[in-house]
C-alpha cells in the first residue's frame, strides 16, 4: 500500500501520509510507559511547521480535552515524539496528539 502516492511502500515510507489525511486526528505509531518515572511518549507522524502537543481527557470521546506538557514544532517532516509525566493521582485518562492547523 502507498497512501501517499509518492512511489514508496507504506512500510518502506519514512512519512507515508499526506496533511490532508490528518485531518480529524494524528495516528500515534507508538507509546510507551515508563512505571519508574510515570513517563509517557508518544511517536507520530508530523510536518515540518506544524506546531504539536499532547491532550488528555477522563474521556476518550471527550469533549474536554486538555493540553498538557510542551509542544513541539518540528523542521522537517518525519516520525517525532513528545513526552509527558503522568499524573500518579489521575485514576483513568486518555491521551492523544493534536496539533494547531
């Protein structure tokens, strides 16, 4: 599969999706949890010039979600990550990336 339409396999693509195809939310590629330093990361896609940031909700379907952490605007295109410290008091939440069109 080549969503993008460039030539290269999805699987061989370092940034396989175009702006369009972001609108309605960032796919995260991958997280991870750090249990020793309450650490989450997550990895997405993101073009250069778009500014990014992790929001969290005590609802996946929302509609209160809330910027948390620092935000990152990238210089090129390609896989980036942010990273925040979990609340150890929260007791359920969810976590996704936005950026500001």
């Amino acid at each position: 599969e080549d969503t993008d339409g460039d030539g290269v396999a999805n699987r061989l693509d370092d940034f396989p999706l175009t702006p369009s195809q972001f609108e309605g939310g960032l796919e995260v590629v991958e997280s991870s949890f750090v249990k020793t330093t309450r650490t989450l990361s997550l990895k997405f896609y993101g073009f250069a010039g778009r500014t990014y940031r992790i929001e969290t909700s005590p609802s996946v379907a929302g509609p209160n979600w809330t910027p948390v952490g620092q935000t990152v605007t990238p210089s090129s295109a390609g896989l980036q990550t942010l990273s925040i410290v979990v609340n150890s008091g929260a007791s359920q939440a969810y976590y996704r990336v936005a950026f500001n069109p």
